[in-house]
C-alpha cells in the first residue's frame, strides 16, 4: 500500500480548463465508485468448509477429489515489467520539469527587471526622441542608417 499513488482531484479539477471539467467530473465518479467496489471486496479469499460438502454429498469421495483440484490451482501471476521503465519515465520527467521550472523562474526574473525599467522610464507622451533614443544605441544606429540611405 506504500507505493499506492493518492489523487487530489480538487487540485487536479482546478488546473483543468473550464470546457472538460463535467468530462473529468464523471471519470472521477466512475473512479470513485470502482474504487469502493475493490476495496470492498476482502483481502483473501474465505476457507472452504470442506467438511459441510462432505456431510451434504451422497459421495464424499467426489468433495474430496474436487478439495484437491481446487488445492492444485494456481493462478499465475503477472510479472511487473512496467513499472521500472515508468519510474524511469517519471524521474527523467521531473528531472526535465526542474530544469524548464529553472529557466521559467529566469526568464521571469529577466521579465520583472524589463518590466520594472520600463514603468522607470518616462512616460513616452512627456519623451522627446532623444531622450528615448539614449539608452537604445542599436535602434538609433538603425535609424540614422535609413536616414542616410534615404538622403538625397
């Protein structure tokens, strides 16, 4: 039970866009409800009473013949070989998401101290071109060539 992974669907439901929400509303449902029926069922199967088969028979060789059939099955199980290659996904996704949640929180940094210059410097109605061309060495660069490319 250590391994079993817990859904948070009020968490989920939240980073979901509006239009799939009722889709995701009725999975959670049909979750729900075949969660309860599995974990309603026990954990082991009931003993046989043998002995009241026995005594109900007209032939007590047949539920004793039938006791060591049913004591012979064995059901196979499957062996995990999912589960390491999804681990393995998993941490090579975390790992891939940290790095982007790195860069993200950088580029976000870049863009707060972009947008705190730009609500630093004047209003563009009170700037003259000068004066907003002072701190731009490239654009005036660029104008002062199409200036003089334009020149007669």
């Amino acid at each position: 039970m250590a391994g079993r992974k817990v859904f948070d669907f009020i968490k989920l439901t939240s980073q979901l866009p509006i239009a799939v929400r009722g889709e995701f509303g009725a999975l959670r449902s049909k979750f729900e409800s075949q969660h309860e029926a599995v974990n309603g069922l026990p954990s082991a199967l009931e003993a046989i009473d043998w002995s009241f088969y026995s005594s109900r028979v007209g032939n007590p060789a047949i539920v004793d013949d039938f006791k060591g059939k049913y004591a012979a099955v064995q059901i196979p199980r499957p062996a995990d070989t999912s589960s390491s290659a999804i681990n393995a996904l998993e941490s090579e996704f975390k790992a891939e998401m940290a790095d982007y949640l790195t860069g993200a929180n950088e580029r976000i940094a870049k863009f707060e101290g972009s947008l705190a210059a730009l609500h630093a410097e004047k209003p563009l109605e009170s700037m003259t071109v000068e004066e907003y061309l002072a701190d731009k060495p490239e654009l005036r660069a660029r104008i002062e060539e199409d200036i003089a490319s334009r020149a007669l």
